[in-house]
C-alpha cells in the first residue's frame, strides 16, 4: 500500500513539473538582462520598465480589457435569459433549434464562427452601412456570441438545481415574477453568475482566431499583439508581461482560496430547539 502512495506522489510531482515549470522558466528569464531570451546576461529589471513604457502595448492591453469585461456582462445576461427560457418554459416550438444554436459556439471551430461572423459584418455593411468600420463593436459582438453559449451551460446547470417551492411560496404570498426573480432566483444564481462571468471573461481575454477575423486597423487586442510579437522573436518584455498575468491570476486564486477556506471555518448559526422555543416564549 506504501508502495503505492509513493508512486503516485512520483507521478503527481511529474505531472506538476511538466504544467509548472515551463511557467517558473518564463518567470526567472523575464529579470534577464540580455535582449535574448535564450541567452542569460544577469538579474535585471529593465524589460519591466519597457513594459511601462510601450504604449502600443499598453493600448492593445487596455482594448482587451474593456472587451472581456465588457463582453463578459453581456455573455451573463444573455446566458441568464437562455438558460431561464430552456429550463422553466417546458417544451415550445422551435426548442430543439434553440438549443441547438446556443450551444453551437461550443463545438464549432473558432475558425468557422470567425469566418461566420464575417461574412455577417460585411452583409450588414452593404446591406444597412453598419459597421462602417472593424474594431472595438465587431470584436464585442464576436466574443459575446461565444461568452453566452458557455454561460448558458453553467447557469442551466444551477437553474435545474434550484429549489422552486421557495419561488412559489413567494408568488402565493403575493410578489409577481419579475420580483421572485429578482429578489428569490437571482440572489441564488449568484455563485454560478460569477463563475460563468469568470470563465467567459478568460475565454475573452485570451482569444485570438475568431478576433482576427472581425477586427480592423487600429484595434489589436492584447493577444494579437503578442502574437504578431512572437513571429518576429520572443523578447524578455513579452516574458515581463507574461510574468504580470500569472502574478494577477496567482493572486486571484490566492483571494479565492482563502475566502473559501474561511467560509468553510464560519461556524453555522444553528436554530433553536423546541425547548428553547418555549422557555423564551414562557
């Protein structure tokens, strides 16, 4: 049994060796002083103020965020309709094909909904004049289109788990269903809102092929930046602001981590028994 657990600790510390240290290489050759990357010339922090200083960079960066946040409220909201509609309206006409467009985004090839979405652009140029140009507009529709459908799949899976006798114990004491939805489902919703949220707003912000396809002069996000940065050579600076992401993830993880842990120490509020009942009311 001892044996056992030995090989697998062997194969558990393997495995994190090959998912982790590749990310501890891109940290320590990030303070390189060469402008290499394969050549170590020394400690240094100068490609950490090139970062700071390159503009095109930093606008690239600040596009990218603006879209994934942007992109990812729109992706909650649509997924919160889609999924309310798939699970509390039964079966209607057209369900199937609803469901099925929703979650096409998910196993349809980014290159495909890419091209879609172009074609789609230019008609509606020829057709209405809108979009008069490519950039932040084009980009935000694309990416909420496949924001929504993964949404939908993790609010629908809350949804079919909610308890409905709280929301109709509500409506027969009198509050419509706009209210019990926004005062009894929503607040419900609330830990899988925030976990689609979450993972819409990493599949924005890290999305490159379907942004190709709908973006225009003008409007590189982050990872096309990098992209077009890594075909000419990879530069300590790109390593520098690789370092800064998993920094703002590991932090993130560690704020996670520890409001979980301490959810878990809170010591739950027990009710009171019969007896207490009766002695307070005596």
């Amino acid at each position: 049994m001892n044996r056992n657990h030995w090989g697998l600790n062997v194969w558990l510390v393997l495995g994190m060796l090959f998912l982790y240290f590749p990310l501890v290489v891109l940290i320590i050759f990030s303070f390189n002083r060469s402008q290499l990357v394969e050549v170590w010339g020394g400690w240094s922090t100068h490609w950490y103020g090139v970062l700071i200083h390159d503009q095109s960079l930093l606008s690239a960066a600040w596009l990218s965020l603006r879209i994934g946040v942007s992109a990812s409220f729109l992706g909650v909201a649509l997924g919160t309709l889609c999924a309310m509609v798939l699970k509390r309206y039964g079966y209607f006409r057209g369900r199937t094909f609803f469901y099925s467009m929703t979650l096409t985004p998910i196993v349809m090839p980014d290159v495909i909904i890419g091209l879609a979405l172009l074609l789609l652009f230019v008609s509606l140029g020829k057709w209405i004049g809108i979009p008069r140009h490519y950039g932040f507009g084009t980009i935000l529709i694309a990416h909420t289109t496949f924001c929504a459908a993964y949404a939908t799949v993790i609010i629908q899976a809350r949804i079919g788990a909610l308890d409905r006798s709280i929301e109709e114990a509500a409506q027969d004491l009198g509050a419509k269903p706009t209210k019990t939805f926004f005062w009894i489902t929503l607040p419900q919703l609330i830990p899988s809102l925030i976990a689609a949220w979450l993972l819409c707003f990493t599949l924005s912000i890290d999305d490159v092929v379907i942004t190709s396809f709908v973006t225009g002069p003008g409007s590189t996000t982050l990872p096309l930046y990098i992209f077009s940065t890594v075909k000419t050579g990879v530069t300590p600076e790109i390593n520098a602001l690789a370092t800064i992401l998993i920094a703002i993830v590991g932090f993130c993880l560690l704020i996670a981590t520890v409001a979980s842990f301490k959810a878990k120490k809170r010591p739950k509020k027990s009710l009171p028994t019969h007896g207490k009942l009766s002695q307070s009311k005596s």
